[in-house]
C-alpha cells in the first residue's frame, strides 16, 4: 500500500489509475447512469447500479447514485442539485474523507463522471479526477474488471460551499440582455441546439450561446478527451469572455464543457444547473434555432 497520489490535473489516463491502484486513500468511483427512451418519447435515466454489478466494473470501485444520492429527488427538475447536508451524507457514505484522493467514471462520455466530478469541486473539494475515456477506454485496453457490489467503508466529509460555480436563471437573463458579460455555451446535442428535435416544451438554443455538445468533446475512437487545441475550437470565442455559462439540458453535459473549460485554464466558469429544463418552460424566456420553421 501507498499513500495516496497528489492529482495535478483534474484528469487522469487509464495508466494512470492503473499505476495507482491500492493507494492508500484513493477511492474509485462509477457514476455512471442507463439512459433510455421512455413511451411519450422523452427521455428517462435508470441508475447504472445493475450495469455496474452484472457487467464489471474498475478493481474496488465503488458506486455513486446519481439519480438519488447525489441529486435532489425533490428538486424541481431531473438531477437538482443537492444542498450542502445531502451531498455530505452521500459523499461521506460512499466513503469520501476530507483527505481521499477520489477518481470518477461512467460508462458514458464522460458527463455522469464531470457532474461528479463538479458537484465535489462547487463543494470546496478539489482532490477528485476524471478517468479519461471512462470504463470505455479501460475496458478496450484489455484492463481488468469485478463483478459484483463493493460496499463503501464511511467516513466523514466536510463540504465548502462554492456558490460562483452556480448559475441561475437570473444571471442567464442578464447575460442575454447584454448587462452582464459572460459567454453562454450549450452543451446539448447538435440537433437539439440546432432545434431540429427536443423533449421540452420549446426547442432551441438560448440567444447567443456557442454549441459544444458533449459527446463531440470526445474523441470518437478512443472516447478521450480532445486536445487543448480541437478543445479551443469547439469553444471559439466563448474564450474570450471574462465568464463563461455552461448549460445543457438539465446540468449534466454542461459540466463535460466545464471540465473541458477547466482544463484549457479557465477560472470563471459557473453551470446553469436547471439548464434548459428551466428556461424553456418559461414562454417568456427567449430560445433560438437554426432551421425555418414550417410552412
């Protein structure tokens, strides 16, 4: 046993892990979530849980629900945030100290480990990483898996709350009237974006908003992440804003963008967490698209 590894980016590779498992304070996570596509067509999200037990999982990975556990279940919207107390009960029972070094995956993209991943960041907790490529890439690699359930050991967690990584529907109001000066980026499908297809009550894109899907934030053959330089073109002149807001369809995608954003060096980037949930239930507030609308 070791102790466990300083993180000096908040993503690391499979070698990485592979180099570092069975350190001393360093828990691995699966956060991963099943979506589907529910009878009325919208879309629905089962946990990972079973997946995770029945398929295999990285060597003592233990399991973060996202949809219960880490989530307001009694929010407004899909994946609400948690308040302070909740996310500390659920990160103390999943076995995360103040001094665990905490490395995060999924099944997916990668968007279900980045909300992870920004939940502890919004929380004061820094010393919490990314498994680039996620279970996809460890798996391809030939790496080895369990099966089964790992039961977390407990421990005490102590949250710090970060409330400027928080965005709300006020502070998007005031971006779009021009009173505020940040960069909106949408990190919902290109079709969604685009308004050619949506699950809301409205589609479209808020005004002025830079698409960043996140599922083109990855390479497709390895599912990595891009490098710094494809990563900048996909954000263009969002960078050049004092701030930028991250959103999506309800506060997942988006922090694939802010974990992306992070990494390229910027500091001032806040998550829409209701995202487009939200604003397009409000006919008041204004959305974008790109195709005609029928004739």
């Amino acid at each position: 046993m070791t102790d466990a590894p300083v993180l000096t980016s908040p993503l690391v590779s499979t070698q990485w892990l592979a180099d570092h498992l069975g350190a001393t304070d360093l828990l691995v996570v699966d956060a991963s979530v099943v979506g589907f596509t529910r009878p009325d067509g919208k879309p629905g999200y089962l946990s990972g849980h079973e997946q995770y037990i029945l398929e295999g999982h990285l060597p003592g990975a233990v399991f973060a629900d996202l949809i219960e556990e880490f989530s307001d279940p009694e929010g407004a919207y899909p994946f609400t945030r948690p308040d302070a107390a909740r996310f500390a009960a659920a990160a103390g029972a999943l076995g995360v100290g103040d001094h665990t070094t905490v490395i995060v995956y999924d099944s997916a993209v990668g968007q279900w480990a980045s909300r992870v991943w920004w939940l502890f960041r919004a929380f004061g907790y820094d010393r919490v990483a990314v498994l680039d490529g996620g279970l996809t890439k460890w798996r391809s690699e030939g790496r080895a898996l369990d099966l089964g359930h790992v039961e977390p050991a407990s421990a005490a967690f102590t949250p710090q709350e970060r409330p400027e990584l928080w965005a709300d529907k006020a502070d998007v109001e005031a971006v779009v009237r021009g009173e505020r000066d940040a960069a909106l980026v949408c990190s919902v499908p290109p079709k969604e974006f685009s308004g050619e297809s949506t699950s809301r009550a409205r589609a479209g894109h808020i005004p002025g908003s830079v698409s960043a899907p996140a599922g083109l934030l990855v390479d497709r053959d390895t599912n990595t992440l891009l490098g710094a330089d494809a990563l900048r073109q996909k954000f263009g002149p969002a960078l050049e804003a004092p701030q930028i807001i991250a959103y999506c369809a309800g506060g997942i995608a988006a922090t694939s963008a802010a974990l992306a954003l992070t990494l390229l060096g910027e500091r001032s980037v806040a998550v829409y967490d209701a995202s487009l949930n939200e604003w397009a239930s409000d006919p008041a507030a204004p959305l974008e698209t790109l195709v005609a609308a029928a004739s």
